[in-house]
C-alpha cells in the first residue's frame, strides 16, 4: 500500500483517485478518500490545498483546455522550471525543511502540469514531464502499473528489508525502497532512490531488476551495493559476490519496446563497480577501492610463498579476489618470489610483488595489467 502519510500537496496531484475524487467522477475513488481523511485527519489541511490547487487549474482551463493548448503550457513551465531548478535545489540543500507554502516554485509547476493533462494528453507526460522529475518519482508514479509498498530510511543507521522472495535490502540512511508486495510471475522487479546493499535469492527463471536514477541493475542471484542519489550526477555499482548487468534506463526500455535481446550494458563481476554518469549517458566500468577476498579466511591459508613461481602467485590472488589479472605468462615462466603476507589488501599485495620482480600494473577497465620484461 502506499504510504499516503509522507505525502505533501503537490504530491497528491500525481495520484489518480486523489484527482477522481477531488473532481467528483468515481464514488470509488470518494469512498475511499472519506475514509482515509477520517483515519487521518491531521492530514486534511495538507489535502485542502491540494484540492483547492485542482480545482483553481480546472477552472482556469475548461474553457480552452485542448490538446495544442496543454501542450504550449506545458513547455512554458518546463522552461521556467529549468531556469528556476538549480537554485531551488541549492537552497533545499542549505535549508532541507521547507514549509508548505514555500515548496520549490519548479515541483508546482510540474504538479500543476500534470492535473491539465487528460488521458488523451500522457503523451506529453512522456516527452516533456520526464526529466523534470527525478527518476524514482517518475517510475514509481507514472510507469508502474502495480501497487507497491514503500520503505524509507530517515534515521541515522541502515535498515533491513525482507522482500516477498526471501531476498534481503539493507537500506541506508536518506534513502527510499519502492517494491510489490509479492513479485509478478516473470521478474521481481523493485525501486531504489539512495543507497542500499542488496542480497538477492537466486532464482535463473526470475531476474531480479533495480531501476536507480536512470539505470537498471539485472541480477539472478547475487550481493552488491547500488548508490543513487537523485541529486548526485553519477550512479554507482559495486559487486560482492556473483554477476550483474547494469544498464542505462532509457537503452534498456528501449530494447524492451522493440524486442531486441541485446542490450549494451556492462557486466560487473566480483570487486568490480560501474559509474554511470548521468549528464554523458556514460557506463565506466573499474574496480572497487579496495577489493576484498572472496571468502574471508582465505587469505590467511595462501600468504606464504616460499621460490614460488609468480604466475602461480597470481592466479592464486585471482581466486582469492576474483579479479582478473592479464599477464604474459611466458615472459614470467622465470619469476620466483619469496614473499610472506599478513594483513595488505590485493593493491598491497602487487606493489610488493612487482616490486619484487621489476614489473608494473594498471587497473583497466575493472581488470589489472601486469607489464614486465621477465626475469633472467
């Protein structure tokens, strides 16, 4: 159910049976309104205003409401509201509670919008509304066809929850979960704005998909970390444990449209991580700051290495990290090493080694390159 509790006024202009109700077309949509405002009355004055705003936009445009009209307002406050946007958003920032009547000029522009626009006019909805909203307002409220339940995270420490399939979301702090109560037979699908770490059931005939400010993560089964801030301009990925896809939102609901199978997204692979930069429409793939091992003890059992061949030394790190690592194994056949780990982490581990060895790496593109001439 959705927790109409959180809702401002201009949150309520994006609902449909708010809007039925508030102009009088489906005594269902009455019914249940009444009913809510008597479980909630300190809500009624929020609710007020949101009706009041209704019917003054109703009012204004009946007389001239068609399509060409809708749509020469519609640009006209989109317009405004790009110019307007950026400072709003500064000033939400130095100062997070606002009161009502203060809200961003641009969210009741874009509410108002929304209200003079029919079924005929969710065209414009699409091609205009999108960007102005962020990514997690837009899908939970305009394209999902399910009721879903929503989770936030006010506090000051990470939450869990539980989903229907077993799967478990630790949600961070300033961050919101958008999820069905039971998943659909085909995928199980959930909405993510913020920052959580996801431990997902694996289950090959249902993938498990996360939409997060214009991307989309596909997993079957797996644990990774997704940080999607709407206000921060980059999108974040890191995998644990398992395989993911990450795509951008708008090239995988493109190929979804059209039936295509491929869709070019990146694949992330343990200790690995995406950025996605959303002003470039950019998927960069590299490792996480500091990979960790694959089982925790690990380690402890392989850090001693006495004349040892380096190319065993590191596809033993391989193993341990899961982290590819590109060398020339010929040039290497000659390499022994005597080292003794404790506590370095894998970076650690090759600063020693190709010290050792008088080689070099880089990290490319989420894999590490080792160069060197050999040994005599």
């Amino acid at each position: 159910m959705i927790n109409y509790r959180t809702y401002e006024a201009e949150d309520f202009l994006f609902d449909e049976s708010f809007r039925q109700w508030t102009t009088g077309t489906s005594p269902q949509a009455a019914h249940f309104w009444e009913q809510w405002l008597a479980q909630n009355p300190d809500r009624a004055e929020v609710t007020r205003q949101a009706q009041e705003l209704i019917h003054a936009l109703n009012d204004h445009y009946q007389d001239d409401a068609t399509d060409d009209r809708i749509e020469l307002e519609v640009k006209k406050l989109m317009t405004k509201a790009a110019e307007r946007r950026e400072a709003e958003q500064e000033e939400e920032t130095e100062h997070p509670v606002i009161p009502l009547g203060q809200r961003p000029w641009w969210r009741w522009a874009v509410a108002a919008s929304i209200v003079l626009m029919g079924v005929s006019t969710w065209f414009y909805i699409n091609r205009l509304l999108k960007p102005a909203l962020n990514s997690y307002e837009y899908v939970t409220r305009t394209v999902t066809t399910i009721p879903l339940e929503e989770k936030v995270n006010t506090g000051t420490k990470a939450i869990n929850v539980l989903l229907s399939d077993g799967s478990v979301v630790t949600l961070n702090p300033n961050s919101r979960l958008s999820y069905p109560s039971h998943f659909n037979t085909s995928a199980r699908t959930v909405y993510l704005s913020g920052e959580a770490f996801f431990d997902v059931v694996k289950n090959p005939a249902k993938p498990f998909l996360i939409y997060a400010n214009q991307t989309v993560t596909k997993v079957l089964g797996t644990s990774f970390l997704i940080r999607a801030y709407y206000r921060e301009k980059e999108v974040t990925v890191m995998v644990k444990t398992g395989r993911v896809s990450v795509y951008s939102q708008k090239d995988y609901e493109k190929a979804q449209q059209s039936g295509v199978r491929r869709v070019d997204g990146v694949v992330l692979t343990p200790n690995q991580q995406m950025t996605y930069n959303l002003e470039e429409n950019r998927l960069v793939k590299a490792l996480v700051e500091e990979p960790a091992a694959l089982i925790a003890n690990r380690p402890s059992r392989e850090q001693v290495f006495e004349d040892a061949s380096v190319t065993r030394v590191f596809s033993s790190l391989e193993r341990t990290y899961g982290v590819k690592l590109l060398f020339d194994e010929d040039a290497l056949a000659a390499c022994l090493v005597n080292v003794t780990f404790n506590e370095e982490n894998l970076m650690e581990r090759l600063d020693v080694i190709c010290q050792t060895i008088g080689a070099s790496y880089e990290v490319l593109d989420g894999q590490i390159v080792i160069t060197s001439k050999g040994c005599q």
